[in-house]
DNA sequence: TCTATGTATGTAATATAATAACATGTCAAG
DNA sequence: CTTGACATGTTATTATATTACATACATAGA
C-alpha cells in the first residue's frame, strides 16, 4: 500500500473513502480526520482472517463487541459496552464484556487502557504488537503509537538490574493536535 | 512479599546499615537484599524536609500512610492501607485513604500503580520524576527505574504525531532477578 | 444418528476500587 | 474570641471486576 503525507491522507480519506487510506493504522494519520468506517472495515476483515487462521472462535458476541469498539473510535468501559449488548439481546452481566473483551484482548484484537480503565479496538490485528497509547485529556481521542524505540529502552534498562521484562504498559497523557492548538487560541 | 522480610533480615549481615547504602533509592539495589529500615527512615526524613519547604502538612494520618507503604517496601491497595490505618485508631471509611495517598501522590511521596491498582512509597522524594516501574509478577516486588531513556523515545516518536505528552505512564510486568533465577531451577 | 466432550454463553451473587456529599474538628490569623 | 482554611470523619453511592454455577451449543467419536 503506498503511504501518503499527512496532507494528502487527511483531506483524502474525507473525501474519498474508496481511496487506499491507511487511518487509524497510520499512527501519522491517527489524530487525523478520515473516514473511519474505513478502518473498522478493514480491521473486521483481517480479524475474521486471523481468527480462522488462529483456529479461536470469532463468535457473535466477541465480534459485536469488536464492531461496537471500532464503530466507537474510542476507548470504552466494560460497563458501556455491556449496555450496548444487553440492548441488542445479548446477556447483561458483567461475566458476558468482561469475556468477550479478555478474549479479544488476549487475541490481540483490542487493548487495555490501564489509565482508563477502558478497552480501544486495536487498528493493526495480527502485527504483534505492545504499543503505546497516546491519549487526549481533552478529547478522550486515543492512538496507538509504534513502541519499538520505547521498548527497547525500558528493556535494555530493565535488564541492566536483572529483570526480564514479559508485558508492558505505556500509556501517555497530553494534548493530541487538535486539542493542541484549540488550547493555544481559545 | 515474603521477599523482602528475608532481605531486611539478611541484609543485616550483608551490608552495616550506617553505611552509605542507598538501598532502593538505587536502581542498580533495588532488588538486591539490603536493610530497608535504613531507607524507609531515609526517605521519610527527607519528607518532612520537603513538606517544611512546600508550605504543606505531613500529618498524622499523612504520615503514617507513607510510613506504612516504606515498611511493606511494596505497592498496597488503597483498602489494605485502610485497614490499618482503622486498626490503629484512624477513620475506617475509604476516604480516609485515598485523601491521604492523593495528598502523598501529588506531591511526589508515592506512586500510583496503574496496572496493580495499589500505591508503592517513591524511594526518590523531591527528585521530580515520572519514574518507570518494574513489577515482579511473581513475588510482587516493585522498584523504581529511571525513565529518562523511555520518556525520550516516547517523547520524541508522540511529537512526530504532534501530540504534547504531559504525564506518562510507564509499568513493566515480568520476574525479578531473584524469581528469575528460582523459575529457571524450580 | 446419538451421545460424550469441550467450549461458549447466561445469570446471580459478590468482591474490589473509587468518589460524592456533608458534618465535625483543629488551628492559626485577625 | 471569631473567623476562615484546611483536615478528618462518616454515610452513602457509584464504578469496576471476579467467582461460581447453570445452560446452550458445537463437533468429534461410537
Ligand atoms: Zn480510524
Ligand atoms: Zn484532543
Ligand atoms: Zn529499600
Ligand atoms: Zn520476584
């Protein structure tokens, strides 16, 4: 897929939503306006892939909840997502996000925002991947970031005391662009 | 959990507790075996400094939230805390905790870990830092690293996106030097 | 086909974590 | 002494997450 320049995939993404966006993917284009059914569209597709791959079970709730997660665009609590599925005739308690969500998450299709005690729709399935979590305190807009350079660090740090790093979380809290600069002119 | 008391008793013999030891304040002892009343009584001196300085009251309750985080040298959930402030006389309700730790928290006393839901006393008082965190996921150690590295690589990768960063969280799971070794030879 | 088995879902009950709202106490400045 | 700021105590509620058990569904042998 070629890339474009944040210029290019913001105005074209909007306007052409045939176009070969990558939006949420491209952590360049992630705070960026584009058509995000796009995204989700895509992401559905390469997780019902990987799940048949995988030999897990894409079932009816665990997809819901993924669509519910993309549809949204943002990071959502158990309890929210679980109120979207007790209103579509799925089960109402706790037990039926809660599952639904670990299993997405351990299948590495959405992530868990300690921050917020939340869960965000992962936008790139399969590519294994800790990342980082950029998130707006203005807007509640969350990205994920390449967490190469960051891992690297913490885990070159860590085993200088002997520690063998398994999991992280990297969770950053800021401004994102847009909020950026409504702040700086209000 | 059980770690630690082995260490403080050990450590006796290991290391003369007048000497320079910087015990946890150092990233490089900080999962080493050294005598930790030494740093608890450290840390909690140069506390009282501080708060001298800042125009702010270490008060009782204050005080002994902070104590009791140093003497269990790892993170405790804001209910644990609480019942022990209850067993000695203090307020039983959670308000009572969570004031005191917010209070500890904001001004650099102690952390709070995200990934535990539990606050772990800052072996660095007044040294303005976001530190990164090293969980042991199997004895439950934690211990301060400098971030320095990390935070330049997260900061440098979010500013490529335009995002400003402003606080970070920054938690890493896996197995100390100690269960390291245990784990290999069960 | 029919059952056995593992897996997924539904539900009730409970545990754990955090906050809101308001009353009371403490202490120093005026 | 009064006042105002801050700290603490208490009640109640909300938010987040897990345990335990029952039921449904798939699908692999017999
Ligand atoms: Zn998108
Ligand atoms: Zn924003
Ligand atoms: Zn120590
Ligand atoms: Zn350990």
């Amino acid at each position: 897929m070629a890339r474009m320049s944040d210029a290019d995939s913001a105005s074209a993404s909007v306007s052409d939503p045939e176009s070969d966006c990558r939006g949420c993917a491209d952590p360049a284009a992630a705070f960026a306006a584009h058509d995000h059914r796009h995204c989700a569209g895509d992401v559905l597709a390469r997780a019902e892939a990987l799940v048949a791959a995988g030999g897990v079970r894409l079932t009816p709730v665990r997809r819901r909840v993924l669509e519910i997660l993309l549809e949204e665009h943002r990071a959502l609590g158990a309890y929210d997502v679980l109120k979207r599925l007790a209103a579509e005739g799925f089960g109402n308690q706790p037990p039926v996000a809660y599952r639904a969500l670990d299993f997405l998450a351990e299948n590495g299709f959405v992530h868990r925002i300690r921050r917020l005690n939340a869960f965000a729709a992962c936008m790139h399935p399969g590519e294994d991947h800790a990342p980082v979590f950029l998130i707006c305190r203005n807007c509640n807009a969350v990205a994920e970031m390449p967490a190469a350079p960051v891992r690297a660090a913490l885990g070159a740090a860590a085993a200088d005391l002997g520690f063998a790093v398994e999991r992280t979380t990297v969770e950053a809290m800021g401004l994102c662009p847009a909020c950026c600069k409504s702040e700086a002119a209000p």
